[in-house]
C-alpha cells in the first residue's frame, strides 16, 4: 500500500501505485494519478487531471495541476517518467490542450510551465526558469538560471539557453542561446558531444551555423539558407537544422 502521512490530505478517488510515498501537508486532488514508484515530498499540492509517470519525484513546496488564472474549470497535466520537479516549482495545467512533460527532466527550484506548455525528454531547467504558455522546449534542451520562453514559442532540440535569456522566437536546433532579445551565437557543442555525436556531425553543423547566422542580428541568413537546402546536404542533423531555420525565418516575416 501507499506510504501516506497521516497529515496528508488526499482524495478517495486519486489513484496511487502500491509503493508510492506522500509526505506531510500535502494536498491531492480526486482526478490525481501517481505511477509507482512516485516520491510526493512535504507541502506538496497536486490537483486537476494530473498524471505522474513512474519514479517521478517532487519535492516540497511544489504546486502542478492548477489551472491558469481566469480558466474555466479544471486543466490536465501529463508528466512521463523519472522526472525531477524540485521546491517551489509551478506547472499550470492546459485546458485548451493538456500541459505535457516527457521523461527524464529536471525542473529546479522555483521554475514554472505554462498552461498547454510541452517539454521533452532529457531537459534540464535551472532555478527560476519560465516556459510560457503553449511553448515547445524539444529534447536535451539546457536552460540556465531566471531564463524565460515566451507563449507559443519553440526551443530546438540540443540547445543552450543562457542565465536571464529571453526566448521571444523560435530558435534552432542544436544552438547556443543567449541576450535579450536572444541571438544564436553559434553551436552547443559540449552538449552535442555528451549526447554522442561524433566529431563529423559537429564539423558539418558548425559549418551550417557559421553560414545561417553569420549576422549580427543573429537571425537567418536567407541567401545562405537557400544555397544549403539547393546543396542537398545528406547529414540528417544538417536537415533537421535546415528545416528549423527555414520554420524560424518563415516566422520573422509574420
């Protein structure tokens, strides 16, 4: 059975795996459900459709499952498995689409997600980070400390975003992030190199950045987009970048 303090409040009709732990003071809501393996700290509230996946843990202070200010009814949230939701951290349920979570994230002290906000797997988000409403933040993104993603707004997968950068619009893949507004100031190789590529990729990726973003605007580079996509490049991690800067530029012109 569940290991629950008995200075826990939670609703009858939450459903939690046999080995769950609920420390005290916390709050769960009746459409709650904890996957095994679960560990809910102390001061803990979790309400709305909220989903956690197996070996989640979070810890205390931290409030996910609550509807955004002036929503209509309840939200949902749907967390994948092993993820780290550290204190204070707020993740605001989506009601026009459910707020969703992958696995193997690490969300830190005082971070918050916005309503309908998608994250992927292998992130980690350093204190005080804002993704906002309905954000993408693809897989292995690394964002550093009181950084933010605006609404809507989507972060490539691999990339970098540095301490107190703003993310006002779509950004590649693969990127280093920085500034306010942000600018790509090149590729994040060290993460590229603890996710595995090799030395070839990373050339012809650095390659690819020093022609799209060789401006000091740091946006796209059309002419140079186009002479690459004519190109033909066949290294699949230049294709994905390729797309993503034409998605990005196609952007700027609205």
């Amino acid at each position: 059975m569940p290991r629950i303090s008995p200075h826990a409040t939670v609703a009858e009709t939450a459903v939690l795996a046999g080995d769950v732990r609920v420390g005290p003071f916390c709050h769960i809501g009746p459409e709650v459900e904890l996957g095994p393996g679960c560990e809910i700290g102390s001061n803990v509230t979790l309400v709305g459709r909220t989903t956690l996946g197996a070996r989640t843990q979070v810890y205390p202070m931290a409030v996910i499952g609550e509807a955004p200010p002036g929503a209509a009814g309840a939200g949902e949230c749907v967390l994948g498995e092993a993820n780290a939701i550290r204190e204070h951290v707020t993740i605001f349920a989506g009601t026009d689409a459910p707020t969703r979570i992958g696995n193997h994230n690490l969300i830190m002290i005082a971070s918050q997600v916005g309503a309908g906000a998608a994250l992927g797997d292998h992130g980690i988000f350093d204190n005080c980070s804002r993704i906002g409403t309905g954000a993408v933040v693809e897989d292995y993104v690394r964002m550093s400390g009181f950084a933010s993603v605006a609404d809507g707004v989507r972060v490539g997968a691999y990339s970098f975003v540095a301490g107190y950068a703003r993310v006002q619009r779509d950004a590649p893949p693969y990127a280093m992030l920085q500034g306010s507004p942000v600018r790509v100031r090149g590729i994040n190789t060290r993460n590229l190199k603890a996710c595995g590529f090799d030395e070839k990729d990373i050339r012809e990726l650095k390659g690819a950045f020093r022609e799209l973003f060789n401006g000091r605007d740091g946006k796209v580079n059309r002419k140079a987009l186009r002479k690459l996509e004519a190109a033909g490049k066949r290294n699949p991690h230049v294709r994905r970048l390729l797309a993503a800067a034409d998605a990005v530029a196609g952007d700027a012109d609205g």
